[in-house]
C-alpha cells in the first residue's frame, strides 16, 4: 500500500515538474519570436515603400523630361539636297527661311558623331533649326560633284577646302539668301552641349551676329542669366 502510494507521489512530481520545464521557455521563445517577425516585416515594408517612391520621382522625372525633348533620327536635322547651291537658295526663299547651313562633316569624324547623337537629335534643336533654316551636310572628302553657289560645277571636296577651307570637322557655315556668308556665321567643332547649339542658332536667327562675335554673346547671355537668377532670389 506504502509502496503504491510514494509511486503515485514520484509519478505526480514528475509530471508537474515536466509541465514546468517545458512552459517556461516556451513562452520566453514565443514572445521573442512573435517581436522578431512583426519587427522584421515592418521594417521591410517601410523600406520597400521608401524604395518605391523614389522610383515613383525618378520615373516622373525621366517622362517630364522626356515629354519636352523628344530624340529622334539625327537624319532629320537635314534637309534632302541635290547639290546645287544656287537651287538650295532658292529653295530657301521660297520657303521663308532666314538663311542657309551647311554642316562639312567627313566618314570616322567623332566630334561630327558626337554632335549628331546628343545635339542634332534632339527634337527641340531640329524644330528649332528648321523653323528659321535649311540645312544640308557637305562631305568635305567626297568627290560627288556640286554646283556653286555662282553656278560653277565642282566637288564636294573642292567646294569644302578650296572655297571654304574647310580642313577639319564639323564646320557650321551660316549662309545668306544673297549666297554670301554671313558674318560670324561659322562654328567650328562641337559644341559643349545642345544648350550652346541653340544659343548660336537664336545669335544668328535674331541678327545679333551682325553687333558682337557669338563669344561675346554667350558671355551677355551668361551675365543675364546670372542677373536674372539674383533677381529672383531678392
């Protein structure tokens, strides 16, 4: 009987300390656990959104710019020619155009390349030229025959060195409806960006060509850029 009821006794102090040992780390491990996981999700949630918004600013951003200068095929910066100076002149009149501009540019030329892949693409600078200009290309080493603009035959490679001399590329060569060049109307090389390519297009379009070179004129520009910009602060 004695021994019955000490192995009754044994056995229910081994059931209450087993149900002990188990309930206490359980809910230490639970609590932790659940910190963990609802920390853990919050934490990326709010990076995930903080990521999305700034995708969200950098994509409006991109189509604001997009939406107000459009790149397209360089080639449409130019107008299709025969070669026939006389005939772009005309052409040229009849058109309402302030003047003529020709690009001497040559093959494996990349001041040329670079001009026509981050200038002369942009719709801005295309609309902009078109409006006010016709605009042929010249290969200064082609040797496709062209007629002056005194109604001489020639070639292309002739026309370039012997009556502009034109030795490297690109050379922008404004010409008037007279056939004469217009003053201070050549740029040569490229221009630090499109922002300067169409400021010498505006320099020769408003006549200011015909007062200061086109460095002063960038430089009156700068100074009332600047002015304009303190004016505002104030």
């Amino acid at each position: 009987m004695l021994r019955t009821v000490l192995s009754s006794t044994l056995i229910a102090l081994s059931l209450s300390t087993s149900v002990v040992a188990e309930d206490k780390p359980t809910e230490p491990a639970k609590v932790a656990d659940s910190a963990t996981v609802a920390d853990k999700p919050a934490d990326d949630k709010s990076t995930s959104v903080s990521t999305d918004d700034k995708a969200a600013d950098t994509t409006a951003t991109v189509s604001s710019a997009s939406a107000k200068v459009e790149i397209r095929d360089a080639a449409q910066f130019f107008d299709d020619s025969f070669n026939d100076m006389k005939e772009e002149l005309e052409t040229a009149k009849a058109d309402g155009k302030k003047g003529l501009l020709m690009m001497f540019e040559m093959d494996e030329c990349p001041f040329c390349q670079r001009m026509k892949s981050t200038v002369l693409n942009r719709s801005d600078i295309q609309d902009y030229y078109k409006e006010n200009f016709r605009i042929i290309t010249v290969d200064i080493e082609g040797d496709v025959e062209l007629t002056n603009f005194k109604g001489d035959a020639t070639t292309q490679k002739d026309f370039s060195l012997k009556e502009f001399r034109v030795r490297a590329t690109p050379v922008f060569q404004f010409m008037g409806l007279d056939g004469e060049p217009i003053k201070n109307g050549r740029l040569t090389g490229a221009t630090k960006d499109a922002d300067e390519f169409m400021l010498f297009g505006k320099y020769i379009a408003d006549k200011k060509n015909e007062d200061v070179p086109f460095s002063k004129f960038k430089r009156e520009q700068g100074s009332d850029a600047a002015a304009k910009a303190d004016d505002a602060k104030s």
